[in-house]
C-alpha cells in the first residue's frame, strides 16, 4: 500500500518537474545613438544608488556632448533601466518552487482513562509540498520573462524619445542664436539708418519727424533684442534639463543650423515604418498574452499536495510513517473568469496593435509634410528671396541719402530683411525639427534611409535650385 501511494507521489513530481526547463527569451533592441554610452542600473550594483557625478559643461557645446550627458543623466531614462531591473528581479522570482511545509501534532492526550496525561499521546511530524501541475512554472517563468522583454523594449523606446527630445531642444538653441545674431545685426543697422536721418535732420535736409520715425524703429529693434537674449537663455535651460540641470554653464551651442539633406520619398520612408518601437513591441506584447492565457488556463488545473512524515505512539512505543495526498476538486473555481479575461486581452491588443499602427503612420504623414515643406521654403529662401530683399534694402537706403526714396520705403524694406531672416531661421529650426520626429517614427537616422535607397536605386534624383541632389 505504502508502495502504491509513494509511486504516485513520484509520478506527480516527474510530470510536474519535467515543464520546468528554462525557456530562452530576447530581445531585439532599437538602436538608437547606438555609439553613446547610456546610464546602466546593473554596472555596478553595490554602488548603483550613488549618484553618477560628472562636471557640467562649459564653454562651447556639441549635439554629440549633449546627447552623451542626457543618456548618462536623464531622470525618466534612470527609471526605465530600474525598471528592467525590477522585471529580472520577477523573472528571477517566477522561476522559484514552492516552499515546503512542516507541520507537527501531538494528539490524545490530557484526558481520561487510557490517555490521561501524555501516556497514550500520538506525536505525528508531516513535512508537505505543493506541486504544480499543467507546467504552471514554467509558464509562469516564461510571462515574467516576456515583461523583462517589454521593460527592455520600453527603456529602448525612452532612449530614442530622449535623443529625439534632445536633438529638438539643441536645434531651439541654434535657432535662438541665429536669431540673436541677426537681431544684433539688425539692431545695428537700425542705429546706422537712425544716425543717418538724424544728421539729415540736424541739416534741415529733411523733416523732424521722419527723425522720431526712426528712432521709433531703433527702439523697436532694441526692445526685439533683449526678447531674443532671453529666448536664447530659456531655450539652453530646456536644452540643460535634458540631462537634469537647473542651469546650464555652457555659453552656446556648436553646429550648423543651416546644414539641411534632401528628403527621400515617403513611399520608402514608411517601409521603415515597423522599425517604430512603439510598432516593434507589439510582437513581444502579443506573446506575453498569449502566455498569460496559457498561465491561466494551467491554473485551472488544480495542484496536489502531498505530504509524508513520522508517527510516534507512546502507549505502545510504536513508530510509523505517515504519507498523504491532497487534490482541490474543481467544482466552482476553475479559474474561467481569468482565463476569460486573458482570452478577451488578445482580442484587445490586435485591435490595439492596428491602432498604434494608424497612428504612427498618422504621425509620420504629418511630419513628413512639415519636413518636406521645410525643406522646399529654405531652398526657395536661401536661393532668392534672402538676396533679394537684402539687395533692395540696399539700394532703397542708398536711394533715400538721395532724395529718391521716402523714409516709408526704407523702413518697409528693413523690415522686409528682418522678416526674411527670420522665416529662413524659423524653416531651418522645423526641418530639423521635423526631421528629429520623422528619425523617431521610423528608428533609423535619415542618412541611413537615403544611403539605402541609393543602393536599391528605388528613388529618382532631380536637382534642385540650390543644385544638390533633392530626392522626389
């Protein structure tokens, strides 16, 4: 009997040990600035609490030094390599037995008769353990494994959302330099035309109150001045909280702002669309549901518990074993709400899959036009209308010293230079811009998309009216 009952407690156990074999998991992470090093909870965990320090930029900055800073210092990255982390830690967890349990009982005694007092006690020692059936660990260990997966793929997804936010705020420092730079300029220019009619005034050549009118237009270009001083320290605020900084002690930033590349076509910019990670993790999240099904569905089988020990009977100093088995009977709870609930999951994220979908492409649609427009404005600003109005503004000012032109005229055409010069830096700060976002919704730089599609010959090359190579 003893025999019969020890064989199916082993039977049990070789079932349910035999789905505990470890599965193998990964990832394939988004590369994103894959040259740069990022901050990683997991270098050195002794000391991992500590802060990492490190000397606050000076002088003159590069979108490369930038980047470098945000991915060791960013706050909401930190928290997403934490988190990988804390999912390891899980996996680590659901790979894990349960525990057994030991149990002791001391029973007859303390009554009458034969067993008044301890003399005809029973001392029964029971050691039990839980055993999972249906590969409930293994199961489990693989769900857990799967949301390491995920945790990866979104600390993936936060690093390129920090490059991309970093890029963006590096260019608004550019552009409010550009725009500090020619306000300057023109502030100066003001102050020579204002000299000028001032001279002209004070020689009764001409009106005092063409004198006030351009004092008028000096002033207004001193007031635009300090405007543009302080855009440009809130702008390098923004640029420095990428990395956690208060205040920034780096004096400007170093790049060229009017660096622009032609912008291949979108039919081939979206076949780079699935290397989107908010896309890309849909395939790691359908898994993990399918698996959590599967976990639930293993939990509808219910898990035995079988126990063995020692049994000591003092009236006749006998000694036994004693071995039990244990089965919950599934009448009520067969876990069919969670297995349900994981069913209609599914169900959910393909219709949640399809939406992020829509929406990337949404979102690139959108920013492939900005881009695009961008980048025809700068071609047409650059190669015309800036000469032009610069041109005018010259002749029209040597015009006026000559009595040919109205102080109206000179004053409509600075401020044509004015306008022109900055629409040029406003179109240059949303191609690059627009170019960080359409980087991001595809996850691959746009050097590497246009050297691809030269390869393939996909695209045709047209000149355009800077005379480079501008892919339509």
């Amino acid at each position: 009997m003893y025999a019969r009952i020890l064989g199916l407690v082993f039977l049990i156990t070789i079932i349910s040990f035999s789905s505990f074999a470890d599965e193998q998991h990964g990832v394939n992470p988004i590369e994103s600035g894959k040259d740069l090093e990022s901050f990683d909870s997991a270098i050195d965990p002794e000391h991992s609490g500590t802060p990492y320090e490190y000397d606050e930029p000076t002088g003159s900055i590069t979108l490369r030094q930038a980047l470098s800073l945000a991915f060791m210092q960013n706050p909401q990255l930190k928290a997403f390599s934490w988190q990988v982390r804390v999912r390891e830690a899980e996996t680590l967890q659901a790979g894990l037995l349960p525990n057994p349990d030991i149990e002791g009982f001391v029973e007859d005694f303390g009554g009458t008769g034969s067993v008044e007092g301890f003399d005809g006690t029973e001392t029964t020692v029971l050691l039990s353990q839980l055993i999972p059936l249906a590969g409930k660990v293994s199961k489990r260990k693989k769900l857990a494994a799967l949301d390491a997966d995920l945790a990866e793929l979104d600390y993936e997804t936060a690093r390129l959302d920090v490059l991309t936010n970093t890029v963006k705020a590096f260019t608004d420092v550019l552009a409010a330099q550009r725009e500090l730079k020619i306000t300057e300029e023109l502030t100066a220019l003001a102050q020579r035309f204002y000299k000028t009619v001032s001279e002209l005034a004070s020689a009764g050549e001409i009106s005092p109150i063409q004198e006030k009118r351009a004092k008028v237009a000096f002033a207004q270009t001193e007031i635009r001045l300090e405007s543009a001083r302080r855009e440009l320290e809130a702008a390098k605020k923004r640029l420095a909280a990428k990395w956690g900084s208060n205040r920034p002690l780096f004096d400007e930033a170093s790049g060229d702002l009017a660096e622009v590349l032609p912008v291949p076509e979108y039919a081939y910019l979206a076949e780079f669309i699935e290397q989107n990670p908010d896309i890309a993790r849909w395939a790691t999240e359908m898994e993990r549901r399918e698996a959590a099904l599967k976990l639930e569905q293993s939990r509808a089988i219910p898990d035995p518990i079988v126990s063995g020990g020692y049994r000591h009977i003092s009236e006749k100093g006998d000694n036994a074993f004693v071995v039990g088995l244990s089965i919950p009977i599934p009448i009520f709870d067969r876990n069919q709400g969670n297995v349900l609930e994981a069913q209609r999951m599914i169900l959910k994220g393909l219709e949640e899959k399809k939406n992020a979908e829509i929406m990337v492409n949404e979102s690139l649609a959108s920013a492939y036009k900005s881009l695009k427009i961008s980048y025809e404005e700068i071609q047409l600003l650059k190669s015309e209308v800036l000469h032009e109005a610069e041109s005018a503004y010259e002749s029209i000012f040597e015009g006026y010293r000559e009595g040919k032109f109205s102080l109206i005229d000179v004053l409509d055409a600075q401020r044509t230079v004015f306008n022109t010069e900055f629409q040029y830096v406003q179109a240059l700060r949303s191609y690059h811009v627009s170019l960080a976002d359409v980087e991001r919704l595809t996850g691959t730089p746009i050097e590497e998309i246009r050297n691809s599609d030269r390869k393939t010959d996909r695209s045709t090359l047209q000149r355009g009216p800077d005379n480079t190579g501008e892919i339509k």
